[in-house]
C-alpha cells in the first residue's frame, strides 16, 4: 500500500503562470508538460502583491485567471487534477484585501512574506547590505504575525531569506512558537524546492526546521516548486519526499480541505467534483 508520503502521486501545489508578474507560461502548457512527466496534480498559485512598491501590485486579475482554470479544466481534467490557488503575501498586514480574495473559490491558498523592512524585496534588503541578523530577526517577527492571524493552508518558503543570503538564522524557541501557532490554526508547512535551483543543498525550510515542526506537533505538509516556467514543475519532489518522517502526512486541498496522498487520492477527478 502507498505510504502517506505519496511517492507515486508526483505533484506541484505551488506553480506561477502569466496571470503572475514574474512568469509567461500559460496553465496550458503547464499542463502539457504534467502530463508527459507524469504530474498527477497542479495547483496553480498566482502571485497576490498589495505591496506598492512590488512591480507585480495590482497586476493579478481573479476572473481572468478563473476564466482560464476552467479552460484548463474543461481541455485537461480527463488527463492530471487541477486546483486553483492563490499565494497571497503578507496576509496580516493587507487584512481586507485578504478576507476579499478568500471568499473566491479556491482550492488552496498559500501565505507568504516577501517584505518586512523598508517595504524592501529579500533580494533588495541584501543589495543594501541589511545583514542577516537583522534580515532572519524582521522576517520570524511577521511569519509570527502572519500565523496568528491565520485564514490561509499551508505557509509557502519558510526561511526564505535564504534563497538570498544563502544561510539561514533562527532561535528554536521562537521558531517552535511558529510552529505551535500553525498547528493550533490548521496551516500546513510547504516543503518549498525552489531554492535547490538556486544553488541551495537544502530545501525551504531545511530538514532540521522540518523536525521541529513535528516536535511541535506538526504533521500535514505540501509540496511545491514554486515554478515560473514548465522546466521547473515538480522539480525537487523527490528530494522533498524524502525528507518526510513516518508521522508526516503529504497531501493537497480541494476546496480548502487537506486531503492525504492515498491509492485512492486520485480515483476519482477532484477537479469535476
């Protein structure tokens, strides 16, 4: 039987396409490429930016992007599960935007921290020599708020600041806080790949953070690429799987509810449901 790791159920629960700034590749194609590498399930989750000073502010259109997840529904449903999703930064500090969006019938929404000092990108904050103490202290401060706050699925790229730094900094105390909010508010921890293209040995966060969010009674995660282009869909996953303890649970949500990777996750097409 099929462990709760989901080795076979390859997916990608955090993939951009072009109703994000950053990225020019459609659902479609996305699509094409699941299926030739065997993808069972994409979720596609679009950059949400309030931060002025983001060049992606105001760029993301909700009915545009559900006009084309139906598109991509009614061509590709027989073949791979779709899900639609949102990965919405900073979520305590925008609250009515936010509560607005989640109305929206999404499947998942991931929560993010992109800025927390001087309304500065990570990539900004290094360029203007914010060191890393300074740069790890702000960002576990709002990944606290953000948490508490609660109202999203699974919290994308924990220890981001790495992806730029290349080291991570983080007192257990306060990250075993974090942790022990986002069990009590049902938020699952993304294993996130993306910085293993970056160079990176590890994921976000590391397999470390990752047994201190057990120990804190954490158990449900997702996985995700954080792709921007179908060369870099599901890349990773394995290396993700492996990190897993036997009391992990890797799964998905289908509108807003955690569903475990199982033989039978895929019977029948979540996408038609």
């Amino acid at each position: 039987m099929l462990s709760k790791r989901g080795d076979s159920m390859i997916s990608d629960l955090h993939v951009h396409t072009l109703f994000s700034c950053d990225s020019k590749t459609t659902m479609a194609l996305y699509c094409e490429e699941a299926i030739l590498q065997g993808v069972k399930c994409i979720c596609f989750t679009d950059h949400v930016d309030y931060n002025k000073n983001d060049y992606g502010y105001g760029f993301y259109k909700p009915q545009a992007y559900f006009d084309e997840f139906r598109r991509a529904q009614y061509e590709y449903s027989d073949r791979i599960t779709l899900l639609s999703g949102i990965e919405f930064s900073e979520p305590h500090i925008y609250l009515k935007e936010f509560e607005d969006l989640s109305k929206l019938p999404y499947d998942f929404v991931l929560g993010s921290i992109h800025y927390w000092i001087d309304d500065l990108f990570v990539s900004q904050m290094e360029a203007k020599g914010i060191n890393l103490e300074e740069a790890f202290e702000k960002y576990w401060e709002e990944v606290y708020k953000a948490v508490s706050l609660g109202g999203f699925d699974s919290l994308a790229h924990m220890d981001f600041p790495k992806r730029y730094y290349k080291n991570s900094l983080w007192d257990e105390n306060k990250i075993n806080d974090i942790f022990k909010v986002m069990v009590k508010n049902n938020i699952s921890l993304e294993i996130n790949t993306s910085s293993l293209r970056k160079g990176l040995s590890e994921t976000m966060p590391s397999k470390e953070l990752l047994y201190i969010y057990e120990k804190a009674g954490g158990k449900n995660v997702t996985i995700g690429s954080d792709s921007h282009s179908t060369n870099e869909l599901a890349k990773g996953y394995v290396q993700a799987i492996e990190m897993l303890t036997p009391t992990m649970v890797n799964g998905f949500y289908k509108n807003r509810r955690f569903i475990a990777f199982s033989e039978d996750t895929f019977k029948y097409n979540f996408t038609k449901a």
